[in-house]
C-alpha cells in the first residue's frame, strides 16, 4: 500500500525522486515519501512525478537528532517544504555536515589514503553529501571491499577517522517540524536495539517533546518486535508508520515496500487519513472562530 522510507540520490540514495516514484508506481503502492537527510531538494520532483504517475507523494525528511545519550533519527512528514524557518534551519545542518566531510578527508589524507574532496564530489550526485559517499569513495579506490568495510575501519564511531556533526536535540527537531505544519516520527526504534522498558522510557519522554508516531513496519522489525512496537504506539497514543529505506543498488538485497517480502499495511494509511483529517477539521474551525 504504501512506504514513507526512501532514499534518492539527492542524500545518499542511487535513484532520482522521479525514478523512485516510477517504481513504486510499478509496484502498486499508493501512497509514499521521499524522506532525504537533511534535505527537501528532491520534494518537488517527486511531487511532479506523483501527479504523473498517479501516485500520492507526501513531503518527507530524515533528520539525525540527540535526546539526552541517545543519537535518533526523526522522519518528518506532510509538512510545507518550503517554509521558511525548515529551510533555515536546514542550511544549519547543511553546513554542519559539509564541516564534517572535510575534517573525515583530512583524516583519511593523513592516513595516506587516495582520497579528495574533489574525488568525493563526482560520488554525490548534486545532493547531500555524507558518510555513504565516502565510504563508497573508498571501496572505489580499492582501500575496502565494501561500504560496511568502510565503515567498520573508518568511518562509524570509535573508528580512526569519524568525526562527530551537530545534530538538533530532539525537542528543537519537533519544534521545527511542526512550524512547517508536519508529523515527527521516531524512525526504525529496532536500530536502537534498547531493552522495552528503557524504549518505552523514551517513548515517553519524546511523546512530550513532540514526537507524533513510531515507524512500527520496518524490514528488521518483525514478529515479536513488530507486536512489542505496536503495542507501544497505542500505550502512548502514537501515529503508526512504515518504510523500507530502501537506498537503491548502495544496499544490494533491499526492495521498496510492496513486494512479498516487505509490506506495510493498509491500515497504516487509514490511520494517517484519520489524521489527516482531523487536522483539516481542527484548520477549519480555528478559521472560522
């Protein structure tokens, strides 16, 4: 029915906005996003080729956020693209990791690999530009054999040349959200791989910043996991949504939502019309007072 986890080549995907919608057109899907990091650059292509092929397209984004210890991610959904304090506080981002690309080729330079900003650039496709486009760099000059080998030996925390970028606190993330009229969900809650009671901990914590929804349908979140994050969602009254992340051929054996292997209900869109409609009810009235 639907996916509101993809990746275009305007961050770190390998298939243009239009191309994305194309497939997902193909494989039924009614209604997706395009959810970028730290970027809306793609939005109005993909909601030009929504309208062509039929396909509703929703204003999406990924934003790296900090809560106390924790290191998030927020998808951000439904909102005015082009708002103007999104935009700015986009910039802010933009820059932070432009900073950290530099610094992490300096370190690879000192380490005498192959490597330049130069280099880097023909990897980026015009988008943002972030730890994937390294690592790719480096499997192309044959430093690794793959993009989990550059991570593991470069590039992830702890590694010889990660460097650390500025990242909204959580609440300032909803905050900025929300000005531009959109829903904040908690992306891929699996990933962090925290005990229930210590997620469901969070959960409440971010419910009071501002959080709206939990992506519960996500490749990795099965069975037990799936039932454990459902029942979340309702405790603490969160919208529900589901993706894939599906970057393109930068992760081989990853699809798009729609096919036997990974699916996202229909009921997931019936919640997300609920919602939808409530909010233009909610408009309507405070106009009309």
């Amino acid at each position: 029915m639907l996916d509101l986890h993809l990746h275009s080549s305007h961050s770190d995907g390998t298939m243009t906005p239009e191309a994305l919608v194309e497939m997902a057109h193909g494989r039924g899907l009614v209604l997706v996003s395009i959810t970028d990091h730290d970027t809306v650059s793609g939005t109005g292509e993909a909601l030009a080729a929504g309208r062509r092929h039929g396909v509703r397209v929703i204003s999406g984004l990924e934003l790296s956020v900090s809560w106390r210890d924790y290191h998030l991610h927020l998808l951000a959904y439904d909102f005015d693209w082009q708002n103007d304090a999104l935009q700015s506080g986009l910039r802010v981002l933009q820059e932070a990791r432009a900073q950290r690309n530099g610094k992490i080729i300096d370190k690879l330079v000192s380490l005498g690999l192959p490597v330049s900003e130069e280099a880097l650039r023909t990897f980026t496709g015009g988008g943002q530009t972030g730890r994937p486009h390294i690592a790719r760099l480096l499997v192309a000059k044959r430093v690794v054999g793959s993009i989990d080998q550059a991570f593991a030996g470069y590039l992830r925390k702890g590694a010889c040349a990660y460097v650390s970028r500025y990242v909204f606190p959580a609440d300032q993330a909803c905050t900025l959200i929300h000005g531009a009229g959109g829903i904040a969900v908690l992306a891929h809650p699996g990933q962090l791989a925290l005990p229930q009671d210590e997620l469901a901990g969070l959960l409440g914590e971010l419910k009071e910043q501002g959080l709206d929804g939990l992506e519960t349908f996500y490749p990795t979140q099965r069975g037990k996991q799936l039932r454990q994050l459902r029942a979340l969602a309702d405790r603490f009254q969160l919208l529900e949504t589901g993706g894939s992340d599906y970057h393109g051929d930068i992760r081989p054996g990853t699809r798009m939502a729609g096919g036997p292997d990974f699916r996202v209900p229909g009921e997931i869109l019936a919640g997300l019309q609920h919602r939808w409609e409530t909010d233009e009810q909610q408009s309507v009235g405070s106009k009309s007072q």
